[in-house]
C-alpha cells in the first residue's frame, strides 16, 4: 500500500517518473519522460521534417509550403535561366561551353561538402564504381547541354530539355521492352513534333542556326534518361543522402572534365579568355551555380510534399516562363511558329502527366460529352416549348 501511495503521489506525476520495482530488492530504476513544453535535443529531428536551406516548411500549414516552394523554384531557376544565356551572350565565351562547365562542377562539389559538414552522419554509402557511372553520365548531360547553346537559341535548348519523355520511351521500347499505353505514345508524338516544328521554326529566323546543337542536345537529353533511374536505385539502395551524391559525382565528374580539357588543349584559351573577363564569366558562373543548387531543393521539397504531379506542373511552367524572359531580356528573332510547336510540346508534357496518374485525373470520355450535349439540347428544346 506504501509502495501505491508513493507511485500515486503528485510529486512522481510531475516529474513523469516511472518507477520499476522487484520484491527482492528496494532498488529501482526510474525512466524520466520528459513533457511537450521541454526542448528535444536539437540532434534528434522529426522523419516529418522538410528543411530547405535552413528553413523548416514542416511548421507552416500546406498552402504557405506550397507558395514558399513555387516561390523558391521560379526565383532561382528564373536566375539560374536567365545568367545561363548571359554568360554566352558574352562576345567569344561561345565555345568554352566546356569550361562553363567545369567551374559548375567546382562549384556544385564545394557546396556539397559545405552540406555534408553540415549533417550528421558524413560516411559514403554508395560504392565508388557506381559513382564513376553516375559522374559520367552528369558530365555528359550538363556539359553537351552548356556546349549547345554555343550553337542553338536558349529557348530551343528549354524545348528540348522538356522532352525528356522521348528518350526514356525509346529505351524503355528497347532496352527492357516496355510496352506503353495510348496516353504515353501520343505524348510522345506531340512532344516529337513540337520539337521538329520549333527547330524549324529556329532555322528559318535564325542566322547562325547550326546542327551541331541539335545533335548535343539531343545526346545530353539521352544521358539525362539514363541518369535519373541510375542515381534513383543507387541512393535507394545503399540508402546515400542527396548531399553525399552531389559531392561525390560532381567531384569526380570535375576530375573527367579537367583530363578531357587539358589532352584536348581547351584549357589554355578557356582560362585566358575568362581572366580577361573574369566578373562575366566566373562572378556570373558563381550566382550561375549556386541558384541551380538551391532551385534543385526546393523541386525535391516540392516532390515529397505534393507529389512529382505537382511539381512537373509547376516546373514546366517555369520553364515556359523561362522562354518568355528570354525574348523579351534577350534580343532574338520572333515568329508565331515558336508559340504552336511550344504548346504541342505542353500538351505532350500533360498527356505524359496524365498517363502516370489516371487514377487522380479522370478526364470525361467522348460518349459522357457527347451525350451531356444531347441532354442539354433536349431540355433547351422542352424549355423553349413550354
């Protein structure tokens, strides 16, 4: 009864004590709980928790995270976008698309191990043979893709890099023998003539139209397919952190880059070129670098929370934003052309979009319109009647 009355008292409810006793002895252990009001160690975070360059959306309410994400992604990839063409618009930077190149990854591997220190757990997780894999992959497809805007208009290039559907079909067709529904295909054929309709449209206003950026584009949109499902199953399962794959694969991709510049000899020129230069190439290749960095967490944010259906929505319309402020910034020839074959390549992007999530999007059929127009019709004809 003494021992009841103690476990009963104020005093052991207070403290959220837990007291464990055994008959033979009077010794005891006492587990203390602490309550909601007190701090938890700032080591141990919720698995709920979203942090985006220090900020934790987890504490606003779904539509402020929705706005803070959107926000995050237009402002950054509109700078990113915008200091992308600038950078080539500088007189005689065109072909050191390469070296453009090479400084991103030097910069994207610093920010990385910034954001490894920053971590708790900084081991490598994922073998450094597949890292080798994924670097070259990164290397092909943002270096093909810097190196064609010495060739193609930057809105040409955005196109492209929207179509990524195409490649990963024809792979999927081939490589693992896919078969695809009627949604996928006619993505795919719009999104195809969108592209050949906007590259036409490019060579008849364009002046210094070159097929040489078609063809790098084109090759950096395949290493784009392969490169996501290469990095998706390497980081599931050998469970590595997206810090831990930036700094390893642009690390390791930097080292391919600066072997490949210093046997071609592009090194050389690149470097004196940019030393001439050095606030439009290397300040602008910094600002370059690290709106990307950012822009690219709050598209992951955006994925776990909303899902990947809202975040092609919204990045597609970045992208199409992206294009806009690229004619008006930027001085280029104009023609209604670009507009059409843009919009095929939307409606390409939906149809993909829609494939994917059937079950949320259910869009009416043919007969359903067809006879809701009937219906109406009849009860137009019984009113007019009456």
């Amino acid at each position: 009864e003494e021992q009841k009355d103690d476990c009963n008292s104020t005093e052991c409810s207070e403290q959220g004590i837990m007291d464990l006793k055994f008959p033979s002895s009077r010794k005891y252990i006492s587990i203390s709980v602490p309550s909601k009001s007190q701090t938890m160690s700032p080591h141990i975070k919720s698995v709920d928790d979203i942090v985006v360059l220090g900020m934790n959306l987890s504490k606003f309410n779904k539509l402020t995270q929705f706005f803070i994400c959107v926000s995050g992604v237009f402002m950054f990839y509109l700078i990113y976008g915008y200091l992308q063409e600038l950078i080539f618009s500088v007189e005689g930077f065109k072909p050191f698309g390469w070296y453009l190149t090479l400084v991103q990854f030097g910069f994207y591997s610093i920010f990385g191990l910034i954001e490894l220190q920053l971590i708790q757990d900084k081991r490598r997780r994922i073998p450094g043979k597949t890292y080798m894999i994924i670097a070259f992959l990164t290397v092909g497809t943002m270096g093909l893709s810097n190196t064609s805007l010495g060739y193609l208009n930057y809105p040409t290039q955005v196109i492209f890099k929207c179509c990524k559907l195409i490649p990963v079909m024809i792979g999927g067709v081939f490589i693992q023998g896919k078969r695809y529904n009627i949604a996928d295909v006619s993505a795919a054929l719009c999104m195809s003539l969108g592209l050949i309709w906007f590259t036409l449209a490019d060579s008849t206003v364009a002046p210094n139209f070159n097929l040489t950026g078609v063809v790098l584009i084109s090759l950096a949109l395949c290493a784009d397919a392969v490169i996501g499902n290469v990095q998706e199953k390497a980081m599931k399962l050998h469970n590595g952190s997206n810090s831990e794959m930036v700094l390893y694969s642009y690390s390791i991709g930097f080292v391919y880059i600066l072997f490949g510049l210093t046997c071609t000899s592009g090194l050389s020129p690149a470097v004196t070129f940019c030393s001439k230069h050095p606030i439009q190439t290397y300040g602008y290749a910094f600002l370059f670098s690290l709106t990307g960095y950012f822009g690219i967490s709050f598209v992951l944010a955006l994925i776990k929370i909303f899902g990947a259906l809202l975040a092609v929505t919204v990045t597609t319309g970045r992208k199409a934003m992206t294009i806009v402020l690229s004619f008006l910034f930027f001085a280029k020839p104009f023609t209604f052309q670009y507009v059409w074959s843009g919009l095929l390549v939307v409606v390409g992007i939906f149809l993909n979009v829609y494939s994917k999530n059937m079950d949320k999007i259910k869009l009416p059929s043919l007969h359903g319109l067809w006879k809701k127009s009937v219906e109406e019709r009849k009860t137009r004809t019984l009113s007019q009647t009456v």
